[in-house]
C-alpha cells in the first residue's frame, strides 16, 4: 500500500526480540506462520520482529505477553468506548446465549434485535427510526449505498447511482465501501471499482490558506463543491452523499460553522440522500449519540458500528430516515440484501448493556466535561516545533506534524517513513501508549481514548507526545 500506514506496524516497529524466548515469542512465531494480519505488510514480521501479542484488558489498559502494560489511547480501534472487564456486558452476552444464541433476522426477528432497534431509535435525531443491521461499518455503508440506489429506482429516478464522498476519507473496504473511500493506496490494488464515484475536498482548514482566519467562509465553501459536483455530474445521476460527521483518515477535519446545513440544504435541493457515515463518530466519541447531534443536522441515514457495543461484539446498523423506509413497507417490496450475521442476538444483547452503562454511568458527559481541557493540553504541544496543527472534538483528536510551522512544510515519502517508522511510532509503543500514527495524508498522530478516560489518563497521553515528538526533534537533526 505504498506509504500507508497500518496499526500493526506503527505498534511493533522497532521492537526487537533476541536469541532468548520470551512469553510472547511462541505466540508471535506461530502468529507469523498461520494468522494473516488486517492491513499489514506481512514482511514486517521477522525473526527480529516480534508481533504483539495483546493477551488481557483491564479498563483503560492493555497488556501485552511479556506483560507489559500500555494505555488504549485508540480504543481499540476507536470502538472500545468503555475500557476492558465490564462484567455485566459479559453477563448480558452470556445470558444471551444460554437462552437462544442465534436465529437470523431474514424473515423471523428475535427480542434483543427488536429492543435494541427501539433502543437506536430512541436516541437517533429527528424521524430516523428504522433500524437495518449488520456486523461492521463498512457493511452498513454499502448496504447504504445500496439502499439509496433501489430508492430513488422504486421513485421512477432510475439513473441516480453516483455517490459524492470527500477526499482522503475511509467508508471501509468490501467493494462497494472501498468506491466511496478515497485512499489511493487503498483502491488501486482492486480496480476497476463500482462506477460512480465522485469526490470533493475535504474540510482541511489548516491547508485553506486562501481563507486565512475565516473558518466559516471556507465551512461555506466546502459545502458549495458538493453542490458543484452535483450541478456537473447531473442531479438526476447523484443518488447520495456520504460524509463523516469528524473526518477520521487525514486527521481529524472538523465541520466547519455552518458547514452541515449548507450541506443539508443543497441534499434537499437536487433530491440527494445524506448519508452520516457516523461509524467511528456515533455512541459517545463526540460527546453525543450521533454526530447530527454535536453539529445540529438530521441526516437521511446514519451508518455506525464500532462504539455500538463498545468493542464487545461485532455489530453494525444502518438507520434510516422514515420517509426513505416508507417505500419499502408496503406490498411486495422489499431491500434485496442482507447479511447471515446481522444483528446476532449476543452482539444486540451486549449492545443494549454497553448503552445502559453509558447512560447510568454519565459517559457522554464525561467527554464533554472534558473536551476543552483536552484540546487545552494539545494545544500546548504547539511548542515544539514539529507540531503544526491540533484538531479534533469530543475524544477524538489529530496532531498534525511539519517540517515548518511558518510554512507548514510537510513530511512526504522517505521522510514521513523516517519520522513515523523509523522514530514516532516505536517510541510512542516503547513508552507503553497505543494511539495511531497516520500518513492517508499528512503526517498526523491521533488520540481517540476510552471514554471513561479522566484527565490524569489525558495528561498521561499528552506527556508521552510531547516526549516523543522532543526526541524526533533531535532525531531528524542526526
């Protein structure tokens, strides 16, 4: 994937095993010879590069075979929201499955999938109140597309198939999801893709110079491309857009004021489905259920997985506007797809515990009573001369990193390789932290913690940085 860059690899990169066995080298050998790891060069992992082996989660923590200690700073990967051993999530799971532990929803429907369809419901902004199921995010986000595509077919507009996405942004991988996304190094190997795709900018504030200091003027114009994109591609040929309420994959790009109901408005405009694609976003990591809520726009469908369950369970759900439903509830039609595994009754029992806990425990408030003062301490980080930008909401955050802060020179190829390979992501592993350094774009290291995590876990996070990017400093100077 060219210079991608994978989780497993900014975690072990430069950690080493000797002659000696350690704990952890068996499980690493046999790893090596049978388990094909998710987005990773598996020539990474030699005889003097030991794979990691997670064995056991306690709350915030992670440790490793050899026991080694590391805090979660990416929850998983964002979806563990409310750390390791919640007994009552695993008694909820367990209750499930002495009771029935699986029927699928083709047809028939169990109780725990009826409660927690209600239960999302509930929670969702504005009339989404159908709930469809599936096991992951980038499965709810082809089953979106596909859904947008047979609605506008069933309304007699039979040419709306496109979908707009922005760039650098990641919708997932299975074919469809992968069309949408707009990572080079992500599409390439598998083309030709699903017809259809257009692409407008990302809301890359930092690198809007033109704007200068006018967030809102550029949040304006940002929306405008998408209306531009419709206007060019034909109305009659846009079937939907999908946008992340917080941009994940380039690091973090926050909406603009103003920029979700310029968007809403031109969606309505042309007939366009708007399509949240709130898998990393939705079930606390803004602060709120669903990112429509922290940005003040209802969309058509919300896509989400990952914090659904808290990271207990594999589980995805499309949520879908009423008014998009109604079609599909009458006579003999029907939305001809569907997955073996959609919302197993185990996964939507551990989804309704991991929705108890956060509503008892006050977790959504935990975020937003400190969500200043994590952007505070970041923002402190701006000085060390590495550091260019700092963005981010809720417990989701991007540290972008420069050559020059004046000029906002950035990192490409050998370079970037030498800054995060080669001394970022060891260092930031070897001091016991998990977060994510990222180059789908510019060089960013991100932060998105549980979110039972206090301001003691965030000041342990951000010493960790400013140690880290200290040292990459002199690093580069040698």
């Amino acid at each position: 994937m060219g210079d991608q860059m994978t989780l497993h690899e900014i975690y072990t990169d430069g950690v080493t095993v000797g002659d000696e066995a350690t704990p952890s080298h068996n499980y690493s050998e046999r790893a090596r010879r049978h388990l094909w790891l998710q987005m990773s060069r598996m020539g990474a992992y030699d005889e003097h590069n030991e794979i990691p082996i997670m064995v056991r989660g306690e709350g915030t923590r992670v440790f490793d075979a050899n026991g080694k200690e590391y805090f979660d700073g990416l929850s998983g990967l964002f979806t563990n929201m409310l750390g390791h051993g919640r007994t009552e999530i695993a008694e909820a799971a367990a209750e499930q499955m002495n009771t029935m532990a699986f029927f699928p929803l083709w047809t028939y429907a169990h109780p725990k999938a009826i409660e927690l369809a209600e239960k999302i419901a509930s929670l969702a902004p504005g009339d989404l109140n159908r709930v469809f199921f599936t096991t992951g995010g980038a499965e709810a986000n082809e089953s979106a597309w596909k859904l947008a595509r047979q609605y506008h077919k069933m309304r007699g507009d039979m040419d709306r198939y496109k979908v707009i996405s922005r760039d650098v942004a990641y919708h997932g991988t299975t074919l469809g999801a992968l069309t949408i996304t707009s990572l080079e190094g992500y599409r390439k190997p598998f083309e030709p893709l699903v017809p259809g795709a257009v692409k407008v900018p990302a809301t890359n504030f930092y690198r809007a110079e033109k704007f200068g200091d006018d967030f809102e003027a550029f949040g304006l114009w940002s929306a405008r491309q998408i209306e531009e994109a419709i206007l060019r591609e034909g109305p009659e040929t846009v079937a939907a857009v999908f946008l992340e309420p917080v941009q994940n994959a380039g690091g973090c790009f926050t909406p603009p004021p103003g920029y979700w109901q310029e968007v809403r408005a031109i969606c309505d405009r042309y007939g366009v489905l708007l399509v949240s694609d709130d898998v990393i976003c939705a079930f606390g990591r803004l602060g709120t259920w669903f990112g429509g809520q922290k940005f003040d726009y209802v969309p058509d469908i919300i896509c989400c997985a990952k914090g659904i369950t808290a990271g207990y369970a594999p589980l995805g759900a499309m949520i879908v506007s009423d008014r998009i439903a109604e079609p599909f509830q009458h006579g003999d039609s029907s939305f001809i797809h569907g997955f073996t595994w959609s919302g197993h009754p185990v996964s939507c029992a551990v989804a309704l515990a991991s929705i108890k806990i956060i509503e008892d425990e006050h977790v959504l408030e935990n975020v937003l009573d400190n969500q200043d003062y994590f952007r505070q301490e970041l923002l402190a980080l701006k000085d060390l001369p590495i550091v260019g930008d700092v963005r981010g909401t809720g417990y989701f955050w991007g540290i972008e990193l420069v050559k020059d802060q004046e000029t906002k020179e950035t990192w490409a190829g050998v370079d970037a390789e030498r800054l995060l390979r080669g001394y970022v992501s060891p260092e930031i592993f070897r001091r016991g932290l998990i977060c994510r350094s990222d180059d789908r774009g510019d060089p960013v290291v991100q932060l998105a913690p549980p979110l039972i995590s206090t301001r003691a876990d965030i000041d342990l996070m951000v010493g960790v940085l400013r140690e880290v990017f200290t040292g990459a400093t002199k690093f580069l100077d040698e």
